[in-house]
C-alpha cells in the first residue's frame, strides 16, 4: 500500500482540473507544426433517482450467450472508437436494464463491464421531444452526451485527469453512449454498489440517478496486479519565466496493472518547489518505457492531472501498450525537450505507396498503413514503432506538394489495444468545412518529434513480481 494512499484528497478537484488543462496547454506550445483539436470539457453536479441490480451471478452470467446492449450498441455505432474492444466489453460485461425520467428525457444504464483499470458504462436517453428542435442541446452527438458522475460509498470516483467517452444519436429522439472511467486508482471489490449520476442533459436541468451492483469477478483470473509502492527522485531542469531551474521530482510508482480492458501504471509525483503559479508538467506527459527485453512500449498520450492544491501531488493513471502477462519488468525513461530544435513537416510522400514509414526522430518511427478519403471525414491508419511520444500528426499534399489546409471539424483517435494500431479520424459531417479540396489529396506527412531527449540517467526499474 502506497503512502500517498494517506492523504486527504480534497473534496472539490475543480482546481487540480484546472491546473491539468493549463499544463496540457503548456506542453502544447512545445510542438511547432499544426494540428487540429477541439476539446470539450465538462462538468456536472449530483442528482437523486432509482436503485436497482445488474446480473451478478457469474454462473447465470455465463449461460447468457451474448450481452444484448452491448451487442447493440456496436450495430447501431460501427464507427465507435472502441469497437475493438467489443469482445472483451461483451465477456466481462452484464446486462443491467435500470431507468429513471425527469422532464420527460428517460435515462437507460443499459450495460457495464468492468476490471481493474476501467468501469465501461453503456447507456440510452430517449427525450420526449426532438433533440434536435430542444434549444440547448448540441446538435453534435460527441458534444451533446452528458457528463455521469459515479460514486462508490459517497465518494466521486471520476479522476480530474481523463475523460473518455462518445456518443451517437441513433433517432432524433433518442442517443446511446459510451463512459470509460478509469478505477485504476481505487480498489474495486468483486461486487459492489456503484451510483451513476447527471444533472444536466440536453441543456436541461434534473435529477437523474441510478444505483447498481458492479462485479468484476469476471475480469480476476486474466488480471496481473503489482503493488509496488517504489520510490525514486529525479533531478530535472525547468524553464521558468525564461530562466533555468533545476528541480527534484519525488516519484513513487504505486502498482501496475495489466487487465482485459488496459495496461497501467499509477504514479504518485510532488515536485519540489512547484507553486499555485508554477504547477510544472508531471512524468506522464513525457515518458518512455521499455520491457525486459528493451522492447518500446506504447504511452497513450492522455494527458494527466496536476499538482493538488492541498497535497502537491500528481496522481496519474499511466496507460500502455504492448504490455502482456508475460512482462516481467518495465523501465521508465524520461524525456526532456531542445527548446531550440523547431519541429518540421517531414517529406510529403504518395498515399499511393502504402504504408509509408516516417522517421519521426531518432528514437521512433510512425508507419501509416492505411488512409481512408470521403466528403464527410479523413481516416489515418497507423502504428508506432519505436519511442513516438504524440498521437501521429499528418499533413496533406495535392499533387504539386503544395498543403492542403484543413479547418474546422472535429478531431478523434481510436486505438487497437490488442495490434497497437491507432486511427487518426478528421470528422467534417455538420460542420461548416469545404471538403471540396479532400479529393485532391495525393500525399501526405507527418510531423518530428526531433525536440525529445530521452533522459537515461533518470531511469527507473521496476520488476514485475506478485
């Protein structure tokens, strides 16, 4: 059990949420070549509702050949983010079947699988009225979805650090979503209660509110836990105000676990020296790791939170690739930055010649194997090899290699979690964008990370051993 399990995490995360967005700002302004992105970020309160009980019986469980909502959510969603991760959704997952309205909008929990890194919800909300024709809600499915809230024992365990989620409409009365809440940092028993709650949806106001036995029983014998509680320090340097500082970084690496649903490493961080004004950025934006044979392992760039205002430390959830039952020590390398280095676009290359390997610094390489051209979105197809510390950011040529601006839109990426492939998706459906241009791309590139540095001196082993 780590030490940092002692302390008091404050009662509002408001102000640890806004530091993590500020640091996710920061570490921004560090790349040089353009890139879209539309975030969303919202917040929600705590309402009243019903109470009721998923199947929980394994062996009852077990007999039911498939789970029913999941299933459906993925036909009615093909495009989801998560459908690779359908199979292991639907063999840990139960169906749970609860409602409750308010102000004429019913809220579904339809199904929930769970291990120990992730809590996936499945849900449905039908409206009375049109969603379309309601004046507050968001005509756009990603952005209109609530935000659910979710308690065990009255305590929120919602982390201000990730948020991950989509959603669909799949009439225009009705939407079916996703929630992924990442439990890595608490202990989840077997069967416990857990209550799912929003206050707003659609832009309306109200209480809506559900309670449900969750059990992760399924999950246990394909789940390796490690608790590691090791502590190191790391002496950095920091700019600050355009000067120079050196820092010490206390770190302690909690556990790692690699589960059905993700591999994690929770990491606890207080920074010496770090202020209200000055919350420096936290080793899980700018870290490398390998395996016992000196293997990379992908870091799923997911940003992280910052420093508490009561505590000064940075709990982070680290996600990873390419980890399996068979890992039996990991390295941790941190990377630091040549503020003088400029990042560039790479020589654009045919998308004619697939895949197309680029060479992104000296440390990785990104490798797109596929790119998909409509009127209505760009699909990039790829995998990293190597260290390559940022979502692959492309770039699009006509024949004359001349660039291809792309405005507006929104930004997503799906991840392969068992082939490591990741597919970069510009979406242009119901906004205002000239996609007209689109069927003139013939080439495209990809961006450096020639900036990175990777800091071997500071590097921290861990073995992997129950």
């Amino acid at each position: 059990m780590s030490k940092y399990n002692d302390i008091k995490i404050p009662d509002s995360i408001d102000e640890v949420t806004k530091n993590a967005i500020k640091r996710g700002t920061n570490y921004k302004k560090r790349r040089k070549y353009k890139k879209i992105m539309i975030a969303s970020i919202s917040t929600i309160m705590i309402g009243t509702g019903i109470v009721g009980v998923g199947i929980m019986n394994p062996s009852i469980a077990d007999s039911i050949p498939m789970i029913k909502k999941i299933i459906d959510y993925f036909n009615d969603n093909n495009e989801s983010l998560y459908k690779s991760d359908k199979e292991q959704f639907e063999k840990l997952g139960v169906d749970v079947n609860l409602k409750t309205k308010d102000k004429g909008i019913e809220f579904t929990l339809d199904s929930s699988s769970i291990d120990d890194n992730y809590l996936t919800i499945f849900y449905t909300i039908k409206s009375d009225k049109n969603i379309k024709e309601m004046k507050d809600a968001n005509k756009n499915a990603y952005f209109g979805k609530p935000f659910i809230d979710a308690y065990i024992d009255g305590k929120n365990i919602r982390h201000s650090g990730t948020f991950e989620s989509e959603g669909k409409f799949s009439s225009d009365n009705e939407l079916k979503g996703i929630d992924k809440i990442d439990v890595s940092y608490i202990k989840i028993d077997d069967n416990m209660n857990v209550k799912f709650e929003t206050d707003k949806i659609f832009g309306i106001n109200g209480n809506w509110s559900i309670s449900t036995k969750i059990d992760k029983s399924k999950a246990v014998k394909d789940t390796y836990r490690y608790e590691l509680d090791k502590d190191f320090v790391l002496n950095k340097t920091d700019n600050i105000g355009g000067k120079e500082k050196k820092v010490k970084n206390h770190v302690n690496i909690e556990k790692v676990i690699i589960s059905p649903l993700a591999n994690k490493i929770v990491v606890n961080e207080k920074i010496e020296g770090a202020t209200a004004d000055w919350d420096p950025p936290t080793m899980s934006s700018s870290l490398a790791l390998f395996d016992q044979d000196g293997k990379s392992l992908d870091v799923i760039g997911e940003g992280g939170s910052g420093s508490s205002p009561v505590t000064g430390v940075a709990t982070n959830s680290i996600e990873f690739l390419k980890g399996t039952k068979n890992t039996k020590s990991l390295t941790l390398v941190p990377f630091g930055y040549d503020e003088s280095i400029q990042e560039v676009q790479l020589e654009p290359k045919s998308i004619d010649n697939l895949p197309i390997e680029f060479e992104t610094s000296k440390y990785g390489k990104v490798i797109l194997e596929d790119i998909k051209i409509t009127d209505k979105e760009i699909r990039c197809t790829y995998y990293k090899d190597g260290v390559v510390p940022n979502d692959g950011h492309f770039s699009f040529f006509d024949k004359d290699k001349k660039e291809i601006i792309i405005n507006g839109g929104n930004t997503r990426t799906s991840i392969d979690r068992k082939t490591g492939r990741y597919t970069a998706i510009w979406e242009f459906e119901n906004y205002n964008t000239d996609t007209s241009k689109f069927k003139d791309i013939k080439s495209v590139s990809a961006g450096t990370d020639n900036s990175i540095k990777l800091l071997y001196d500071q590097q921290m082993k861990i073995n992997l051993v129950k």
